[in-house]
C-alpha cells in the first residue's frame, strides 16, 4: 500500500529463503526501511519441516530482524 500521494509504500514484505540472493537483497530493503520509512514483514515460509529447521528458522528471522 502507498502512502496517498507520496509514491512511497506504507509498508512492504519481505520474503525470503535465507538463499545468497535473498541476503544480498537485506542491504535495499533496510536502506528503504531507514530512507522512506516504511513498515515491514518478514515473511518465511516452510512446508513441512523438522522442530530443529523450524528452529533454525526462526533463529534467522531473529537475527534479520534484529539488522
């Protein structure tokens, strides 16, 4: 959603696998997040997973999180 007139995005998800790629896209979105301010999610989607990947997870959403 953009804020009304702006051309700036309110708030912006952001999915990632924790591949190379989504990690050289971390730079962009916390420039946009420090630029612009917007809000934004997280996003990690898991299919089936094991308690020790769902853990793993987690402990890497934290950490982005946290940047």
């Amino acid at each position: 959603m953009k804020s009304p007139g702006s051309g700036v995005p309110k708030h912006v998800v952001f999915p990632t696998d924790f591949s190379d790629t989504a990690k050289r896209a971390r730079p962009w979105l916390l420039g946009l997040a420090k630029e612009n301010g917007p809000s934004f999610s997280l996003l990690h989607v898991l299919s089936s997973v094991s308690d020790e990947g769902r853990k793993q997870a987690e402990s890497q959403l934290e950490d982005l999180a946290d940047e």
